[in-house]
C-alpha cells in the first residue's frame, strides 16, 4: 500500500477541533447536549486506504458513532469525499444546501467550473453518494451548538453555504470562498461564477466573526472580521474582477 494521506488534528477551542486531511480541512465541533457535529469530510482517499476521516476520529479516541451531526459547506469531491462510508456507520443526519444535495445524492453530476481564464476545473474523482436529511436555505439557523447559521455564498458553487457559528465571538466557516495557502490570499483556482462569488465576497463583509476558518490555507484567529474587511476584501474582489470567465 502506497503512503496514507497525510493527517493533523489541531485544537482551535476547548470544543473545536479542525481537521487537516491532507490538502483540505473539515472540522469537528462538540457540544455537551448535541454531541459531535462535522463539517465536510475531505477528498476521496486512494483505492484501498482507509477512511481518512475515521483515521482522524480513530486519533481522538472516537468512533463513527460518536458523530451525531454532519454539515457539509458544498458538494465537491474534496469536501463529500468520504462522507458515504462516514454517513453508513454513523447514521448522522446530513445539513447542506438543496442545490448541491442532488449532488451528494447522485442524481446531477458535480456542475462544471472554470478558471479565471476559461479553462476547466480538474477532473472530478468518484465519491460515494449519500442521502440528505436537512436542505438549507440562505439565512437558516441550525439549532445545534448554541446556534449556526447556513450563509449561502454561491460561486465556487452554485449550492455552497459557510457557517456561522455562534459560539467563541462567532467563528465563520468560510468553505472555498476564500483560500490562504502559503499566506496567498486568494479566491478559489476554479469556480462556477465569478459574479456570484464577487457578491458572496461582499456579503459575508455584512457579518461579525473573530475567527475566519477557512478550508485550505490559514486562518485567522482573531480579529478575523476587520481583517477580511479592510484588507482581504479589496484584493478578493479585485481577483473576482480579473477573470475572464463570468
């Protein structure tokens, strides 16, 4: 068997703890009444390795059914990609929004999406469908945790929600609307609209949050709501404005 995918577990709260699967994060929050509630589940691992998320899980001293609740920010393969086998054993409910849940569900295929010049993304690996309890609309507050609320910020895809959460100060689950890898501030590499991902940008300005989580790249810890405003916002929209592709 070739090498497993690499994994790192950090703490970022007493009850929050982000997951590093390989190139992508998903995150694991705990609450003493709703238990443990995950948020995307990584890209597919290789043929015949195990679960990177129950890898990850395993590394905690928990097991599938420990998992009480999964939300998911989008349906790319590299946020559902092992959300099947998760889902099977766990049985957890799944929250994500009615755009991409026929994604999740297999009934349309993953919508195409492009870069800044026009080309296509990359090619989309398989991933194991599974059902959808929960289809969020913009503006829903999830009552698990103290509260969340679903923020539709379409874009990198039609049908992507980032989370709220309303613990810590609040803490934005950004999903792919931004990225910050090797301190590169960017928009994704590839989405579905840049126009609708420019207005998803300018909406989560609108929010408070100390805290901007984002999947692949660094966050920031505190502060994070000035931060986004005043410096990354500007540059984010520019980018948006670059592209060739609407």
């Amino acid at each position: 068997m070739s090498a497993l995918e690499p994994l790192e577990i950090v703490q970022l709260e007493d009850d929050l703890y982000q997951l590093q699967l390989d190139f992508v994060h998903a995150f694991l929050i705990h609450d003493p009444i709703d238990g443990w509630i995950l948020i995307d589940t990584g890209y597919p691992v290789k043929r015949g390795h195990p679960n990177i998320v129950i890898r990850a899980l395993q590394k905690m001293n928990l097991t599938t059914s420990a998992i009480k609740q999964i939300l998911v920010t989008h349906g790319h393969p590299d946020h559902v990609g092992n959300i099947g086998e998760v889902e099977a054993q766990s049985h957890a409910p799944i929250w994500m929004s009615q755009q991409d849940a026929a994604i999740l569900e297999a009934f349309i295929p993953v919508r195409p999406i492009y870069t800044p010049a026009g080309d296509p993304g990359k090619q989309i690996p398989f991933f194991s469908p599974a059902p959808v309890t929960h289809r969020l609309v913009d503006g829903e507050q999830i009552p698990l945790a103290g509260g969340i609320t679903a923020i539709a910020t379409p874009g990198h895809s039609a049908g992507q929600l980032s989370f709220l959460w309303h613990r810590h100060h609040n803490i934005l689950f950004a999903a792919d609307t931004i990225t910050n890898v090797d301190h590169h501030v960017m928009i994704a590499p590839s989405n579905e609209n840049y126009t609708t991902a420019r207005a998803s940008l300018k909406k989560l300005a609108n929010y408070s949050f100390d805290q901007l989580l984002v999947s692949h790249g660094a966050d920031l810890l505190s502060n994070a709501d000035q931060i986004f405003q005043q410096k990354w916002l500007p540059e984010l929209i520019a980018q948006t404005l670059n592209s060739k592709q609407k």
